[in-house]
C-alpha cells in the first residue's frame, strides 16, 4: 500500500500516539481526539495521551489478502478497552496461539511496522496491540 510521505508525516501523531478527548464539563472520555464532547457538545475538553494499556472486548480473524500481504495473515481486528474508559479499534499481533485469544485478555499498544514501499523504501510504522507482558497491579 503507497503512502504519501507528507501526509503521513503530517498525521504522525494519531499513527505514533493514542490520543483521547476528555471533557471537562461532564468527565467522559472518547476516542479520536475531537474539538467537542459527542456526550454534552461541550467545546471544554482536553486531548490526552492513553498510557496505551487495556483488555480486549471482542475480537475477529480475517483471512482476507490484499497483494504483498500474504506474509501478515491471518490479521486478528480487536475492540481495546483501554484503561481511560474508551474502546478503540486495533489490530492485534505477535498472538503465537490464536486459540489463546479471549474476551479480557489483557493488551498493550506497541510501535509496529504497517507496510513498506518497496524492499529498500520507508517503512511505515504505527501502533498496534499486543498480549500484555506484564499483568496489571
């Protein structure tokens, strides 16, 4: 997949961070970053970095390829619920037992390769989800 290296550069930080949108007013949080609370509409809010932890809600496995992709499949998709409150769509990888994934499974967001432009190109990177290495206190 071709990426423009402008506006990926531009876009880095909703590729390299998690941010949320965390209201003032009424204390709810969500997530992408908005300028207003969808809750209350209040334009009150602040945007805040998730520490990038939480537990797995659902999850599904495709199969589906695109050209130069077969190497990343099956691709697992998971609903996050991050520890702010916030649920957020990922890909989940480095899972060696699929059968392992569950409901509740603990995971953290790490730095991941998307995709390359040829095999001595840029390389692209965002973040992903990972099993958690180490448990929550």
């Amino acid at each position: 997949m071709k990426h423009s290296i402008s506006i990926f550069w531009r876009d880095r930080e909703n590729h390299y961070k998690l941010l949320i949108t965390k209201c003032r007013n009424c204390g709810k949080s969500s997530y992408p970053k908005l300028k207003r609370c969808p809750y209350c509409g209040s334009t009150n809010v602040e945007v805040v970095e998730s520490k990038g932890r939480g537990t797995l809600v659902n999850y599904t496995i495709t199969y589906f390829r695109v050209d130069g992709s077969e190497a990343m499949l099956p691709k697992v998709i998971g609903l996050v619920k991050l520890d702010e409150g916030v649920k957020v769509p990922a890909e989940i990888v480095d899972v060696p037992d699929l059968s392992s994934l569950k409901p509740g499974l603990e995971v953290e967001a790490v730095l991941r390769k998307y995709s390359s432009d040829d095999p001595h190109g840029l390389i692209y990177y965002g973040l992903k989800f990972i099993p958690s290495i180490i448990k929550k206190q």
